[in-house]
C-alpha cells in the first residue's frame, strides 16, 4: 500500500474510531486492543467508508476477515492499493 492510501486510510480510521489526529501513522495502533470503538458497527463503517474513499467493493467472505488493521491493509492489497 502506498504511503497516499496509507494516508487515506488514517484518516478513515481516526474518522470511524473517533481517534485523536495526533496519531503519526496507522502503525501506531499496536493492535484493535487500542481501538475501543472497535465493534461490529463500526466494522461496517470502517468497511463503507473504505469502499467509498478507494472506489472499491470488499467481498462479503472478506468481512469476517477484518480483526486487525494488517487485515484491513492486506484486503485493500488486494484491489493494488
């Protein structure tokens, strides 16, 4: 994932996780351990907001994939992000 996409999905993050701005880069979340907003609605969201901004359609099979942002990162891969 280029470093513009890795950006974007910062922004998609700090934006569904309500995190602080503060925050370098998405390797600065260790793990969902740190995300406390982390539930199965704002997977949704993570997911909507993802396909928006990438102009994109994540597979159904591939939702129940996402648990971790390297999850997140490795589908986005996918669509040579």
């Amino acid at each position: 994932m280029n470093t513009k996409n890795e950006l974007k999905l910062k922004d998609i993050l700090i934006e569904v996780f309500d995190l602080e701005d503060s925050i370098n880069s998405i390797d600065d979340i260790e793990s969902i351990e740190e995300l406390c907003s982390w539930d199965s609605l704002n997977i949704l969201y993570l997911i909507a907001a993802c396909e928006s901004e990438f102009s994109i359609v994540i597979d159904l099979k591939d939702y129940e994939k996402i648990n971790s942002i390297q999850s997140i990162k490795t589908i986005l891969e996918k669509f040579t992000l």
